[in-house]
C-alpha cells in the first residue's frame, strides 16, 4: 500500500499535468505572448520536478532513488533557466541576444552529465556528478540516497547562484528601465513566481533528503495553478495584438473580425459603438455578426458594386476581405467605410448639378430663341429688300432639311448626321446667302445681263457675296469653334459654292475637303436656283432640274448625296408642286 504522502504527490502530480495541458491547448489555439509562453514552459517543469517526487517517496533500491535525483535535478536547473526566461521576457528594449544564448545553453551540459550518471563501477566521466552513492535508511526508517558530490556538482551549484543572480538582476534593471503600469506588472510577476524561485534555490542548496511533510509540492501546486492562471487570464504584453488592435482602434470605420462561420471575434471602438453588443464578443461568448453585414461576407466572390448600407441614420461602404493563407479560409474582415458625409456632399452636388442643368438649358433656349430671331429678322428684312433672295433662302432650307433626313435614314454619315445636327442645319441654311443682303445695302449689287445668265448663275459677282456672308456670321455670333451652330452658319455661308470636282469658290475645295453641311446646301440651293429664277428667265420643269442635278454627281456635288436626292425624288417633287402652284 502507498503512504498518504504519495497519493498527495499523486493527486498534485495529475492537477499539474492537466493544467500544463490547459496551457498547451491555450497557446496552440491563441497567438500566445512572449510571457505566456515562458510561463507555460515553468508549469511544464514542474511536471518533471513532481515526477522526481513521485519517484523519490515510492522508490526503495538504488537506481530507482538515482533516477528520482536525476529528475530533480535537471528540473530544478530548467526551472531556474525558465524563471530568467520569464523576467527576461519583459525587456522594454531589445534584449542581448548573446547573454539570453548563453543562459539558455548553460544547463545543456548538466543535463547531460546528470543523465548520464550512473554506479561507482561505471566509467569515470558518467560519475562526475554523483561521485558516488548508497542507499541508506532515515530515522523515518524510509530508504534514502546518500552520495558523494563530485566536482560537476559544486558546478551545478554555483550555475543556479548565478541564475538567481541573473533573475533579480533582470527584475531590477526591469523595474528601473519601465514605465509606472509596466513596473507594477512586472512586480505582480515576480512575487508570484518567488515561490518557485525559493523552491529551486533551497533545493540546489541543500541536502538531497526525502521531506518528511509535503511543503514542496503544496507549493509546486500552487504555482502551477498561478502559471494557468496567467497564461489562460493575462495577455501580458503580445506586440502583434497590441500593434494591431492599436492600429485597428485608431480606425474611425468600424472594423469586424469574423471566423468562418461569421460570429464576430474583434471588433474596434467605432465597430462596437456602433453595435454595443460586440464588446462581449469572444470565443466564448458566440454572438454573430450582424445579417445583413453576413450577407456581405457570405458572397463566393466580392464586387466592387457593393450596395451601400444605412445603419443609425449613417451610410458605410461595406469593404469585406477575406483571411486566407495555403488556400486555406480562416475568417474574414469587414470594414464599413463611412461615407456619410461624402454622400451628403454628393446629394449637394447633384442638387446643384440639377440646378444648373436647368439653368443651362433655359440659357439654351434663350439662346436658340435669339438665334431664331436673328436669323427669322434676316429672312424678313431679305423679304423687304429683294422678295426673291428672300423666298430663296426660305425654300433652300426646306430642300436642305429632306436631304439632310434621307441620309440619316439611310446611314450615311453616321457619325456626323444626328439629330441635333439636322435642326441646327435647317436653321443656319437661310444664311448661305445672307452676304446677298449685306452686298445690296450697301449698293454694290451689280446684276448681270439677263441674256447671259446661265442656269442657277448668281445675280452677284463672285466670291463676295460668300466671303460677305462669313463676316456677317462671324459679327451675329460667338466665335466659338465648338458652337454646332456658328460652324455650320459659317460653313453653310463661305463654300455652299465649292465643288466636288475642285472647281468652286472661294477656295477651290475638293471632295470630302468641303464640309457636309456645305454640301448639302450646295444641292439644295443649285435646285431651287434652277427650277425658280428672276423672270424674265424662264425656269426649268423638275425633270429638267432634276435630271441636271443628276449628271453633276461627281463634279459639282457630293455623289453620296445625288443619291440620297433620288432616294427624295417624291418629296422634292412635293416642294415643287407646292412652290409652282404659289406662283
């Protein structure tokens, strides 16, 4: 039957264990801080340093005691090792790497030399520690080791001086070097870690002798329980998180970080501002993230045509993100941009683009108002001075205007021929020949022989009237080059003479050199100049006209728009009928 004193060991052995297990679990599942971890490495000795208890109450021959002394032995180095571990760990600057190498390393040859220890018949290296060794019977009348040191021993010795040195070295220079909340940590560190410290100094110091009370390991029980503690309770000082959720906290957009099955596991200040029930958010207390913020994330594929989202009275721009490494998904980030403000300005300034589109289009109407009655005043005052040039121009639109929809509905000139175009031609038309009134009041009309006027022959010499024409539109309007109007005024004014062939005036343009507009009223007014003149010339019938019209495709005008003439052969015959009956 075991004593009570080893079911105690046994039950402060199996509660150490479970909770160096805890703590394992805990660092593999978290992302552990540099004080979890060497906190968890201690508990985790002190498994090995229960063990040697163990061994040393129930063991009764030699080599049983010898290995329970083993045990101990390295545990209480690696203690001492894990103890400057820990403390060295709150450094605020960056530690020397080679001290920190060379303590680590220290305890690497004793551990070799305990483990390798053995009996007295042994060979002389593996008894550098033990030199030698018996079993002898207390006054408890329990077995018990006795040996011999040898000279490793007393070098063991004063290793753990030194690291007792080293640990309240680093425990001042910390305090010394911490700002006040950093220092108060630290000392909260180091008193609950004394305990162990004591432990392993007492140990390293004394007689190897079996206790007669458990002392020891009540206190190991204790400070195992702390070390779970701390490494299950306290984050210390985890420079990613506290990078991160720095960084994170400063955001003004709420910010969520979800597993994969969207239960939120952070969230920043402005996140759980506006989601107050967030800020219990953790692994334990499941609370998913919002539907339709869910939505979102559940997407197989993110868009950048994300809808805006309107929570407490502001507008966010959802931007989700998701966690991914070695094709693996691991959560998602959700961050809502908050463009409330941005929207309201662009609710502005559509409202004023609004205002000013209305206002732009009544300028434009004021605009094409005055334009139609200047151009309707010219017509008229065309009328008063010569009826015939005044009809003309009136009658030439009209052609221009049948011609001008016969191409658009046949394609041609795609590009150009908009309906836009066609209404500001039919207006600017009456003003090929506006140079006519400006030469006759200003009395330089000089009428050619009747007898010698050829078919569709201006009553003007030529060019003036066309170059009259140019500068009359360049006074009437804007010059602006990008005005529809003034450039088909002007072009309609200056070349409705040039011809296709190169033979026209006032430049001898050629081909597709002369603009369509021009063109266009080239036709129209060579037509209504043939089958209407001065008497008393007579006029040609519309089969003549049309028949001259005809065989000047490719030489006096645009063949394309010949053809578009014979497309509207019916409706230029309509106008005929109607100007002759007028007559």
């Amino acid at each position: 039957m075991y004593s009570t004193q080893f079911w105690i060991f046994f039950t402060i052995s199996f509660f150490c264990l479970f909770a160096t297990i805890s703590c394992f679990t805990t660092t593999l599942l978290d992302r552990p801080s540099v004080q979890q971890r060497n906190v968890f490495m201690t508990s985790g000795i002190v498994i090995f340093y229960i063990i040697g208890h163990i061994l040393h109450f129930t063991a009764t021959g030699e080599y049983s005691l010898l290995l329970s002394a083993k045990f101990e032995y390295t545990a209480n180095l690696c203690l001492l090792a894990g103890l400057y571990n820990s403390f060295a760990g709150f450094n605020r600057t960056a530690p020397n790497r080679i001290l920190i190498s060379v303590a680590r390393s220290m305890p690497i040859p004793f551990i070799m030399m305990i483990s390798m220890a053995s009996n007295k018949t042994s060979f002389w290296g593996f008894n550098l520690f033990f030199k030698d060794f018996s079993v002898k019977t207390g006054p408890n009348g329990l077995s018990d080791l006795a040996f011999e040191r040898g000279p490793v021993f007393y070098c063991y010795t004063a290793l753990s001086a030194l690291y007792a040195l080293l640990i309240i070295g680093t425990f001042i220079k910390n305090c010394i070097s911490a700002t006040k909340k950093e220092r108060l940590l630290i000392i909260k560190m180091f008193l609950r870690l004394v305990p162990l410290l004591a432990i392993a100094l007492i140990f390293a110091f004394t007689e190897h002798k079996r206790p007669l009370t458990p002392i020891n390991p009540v206190i190991l029980f204790a400070a195992t329980a702390l070390c779970a503690y701390l490494v299950h309770k306290e984050k210390f000082r985890n420079l990613y998180d506290l990078s991160f959720f720095a960084v994170v906290d400063s955001l003004y957009d709420p910010l969520f970080v979800t597993d994969t099955n969207f239960f939120v596991r952070n969230a920043n200040t402005a996140a759980k501002i506006l989601f107050p029930e967030y800020h219990k958010a953790n692994y334990k207390n499941q609370i998913q993230i919002a539907p339709e913020l869910k939505e979102i994330l559940s997407q197989t594929v993110y868009t950048m045509d994300v809808k805006n989202l309107r929570i407490a009275s502001r507008e966010f721009c959802p931007e989700p993100h998701r966690i991914e490494r070695d094709g693996i998904l691991y959560g998602y980030i959700l961050v809502l941009n908050d463009i409330t403000e941005q929207s309201n300005r662009f609710m502005q300034l559509e409202h004023k683009n609004l205002q000013l589109s209305v206002d732009y289009k009544e300028i434009e109407n004021d605009l094409l108002a005055t334009r139609s009655k200047i151009v309707g005043g010219l017509i008229q005052y065309a009328l008063e001075q010569d009826s015939y040039n005044g009809e003309h121009m009136r009658r030439t639109s009209n052609y221009a205007a049948i011609l001008a929809r016969q191409l658009q509905a046949a394609g041609k000139y795609a590009g150009t021929i908009t309906n836009e175009y066609k209404a500001i031609l039919c207006q600017v038309v009456p003003l090929h020949d506006a140079g006519k009134i400006i030469l006759a009041a200003q009395g330089k009309s000089k009428p050619q022989d009747k007898n010698k006027e050829d078919a569709g022959q201006d009553a003007y010499p030529s060019p003036e009237h066309v170059n009259a024409g140019a500068k009359l539109i360049d006074r009437l309007f804007v010059n602006d080059q990008n005005d529809l109007f003034f450039t088909l005024a002007k072009d309609v004014a200056l070349y409705h003479h040039e011809w296709w062939d190169g033979s026209g005036y006032p430049k001898g343009l050629k081909g597709e050199e002369i603009p369509l507009g021009a063109r266009i009223v080239a036709l129209a007014n060579e037509f209504d100049s043939l089958t209407v003149k001065r008497p008393p010339t007579v006029p040609f019938s519309f089969a003549e006209a049309y028949t001259t019209i005809l065989s000047q495709s490719g030489i006096h005008f645009d063949p394309e728009i010949v053809e578009a003439f014979k497309l509207a052969r019916k409706e230029f015959l309509d106008m005929y009928n109607q100007v002759t009956k007028s007559k």
